[in-house]
C-alpha cells in the first residue's frame, strides 16, 4: 500500500508546521545532495524558515559558487531592469499626464 496523497496547503498548528519544516529541509538537502553526487552538478541551496533563520546548503566550495551566483542575479538584474524600463517611463508619462490633468 502507497502513501496517501498530501494536501498542498498551509498547515494552522504552528508546532506541526515547524516539524513538517524542519523535516522536509532535511529531505530537501539530501535531495540535493544526491543530484550534486549523481550529475556532478554545482548546486547551491537557500531556505527561510517561516521565522525568517536562513538556511544553506552548497556541493563544492562556496567561495567558487558565491561569485558565480553574484554575476547571474547582475544579470539578471539588469535583463530585468531592461525588460521593465520602457514600462515605467510610460507609466511614470502617464502618471505625470494624469496629476497635470486633475490639478
């Protein structure tokens, strides 16, 4: 016999949620783990707890994946910044249309 299938949805009994975290954290960096080991892949791991406690877990030296994880949020920063600037000029025109509009 199988396991049931769980409800994805929040759990209200704060005790009960903070095993269920707790738990699943482990399970996730073994998870993680196992893909670093069978693929030889360089994977990094950050989780919050519901208390806001960082958690991290990386395969390989830190100090060789901080660098690459700092270049890839730059990038993406700015692919995001390009992607949004022709939206805020717009809204920042028609914003500044509407306020001269009203007043």
């Amino acid at each position: 016999m199988g396991r049931g299938r769980v409800q994805l949805r929040r759990i209200e009994n704060k005790i009960r949620r903070q095993v269920t975290f707790s738990k699943r954290r482990t399970g996730l960096v073994k998870k993680v783990q196992e893909i670093s080991v069978l693929c030889d892949a360089d994977v990094a791991l950050i989780v919050f707890s519901p208390k806001g406690k960082l958690f991290e877990y990386s395969a390989g030296s830190r100090f060789e994946f901080l660098p690459r994880l700092i270049n890839l949020l730059r990038t993406l920063f700015y692919h995001l910044l390009t992607f949004l600037r022709p939206h805020i000029i717009f809204f920042s025109i028609y914003t500044y249309i509407s306020l001269n509009f009203m007043f």
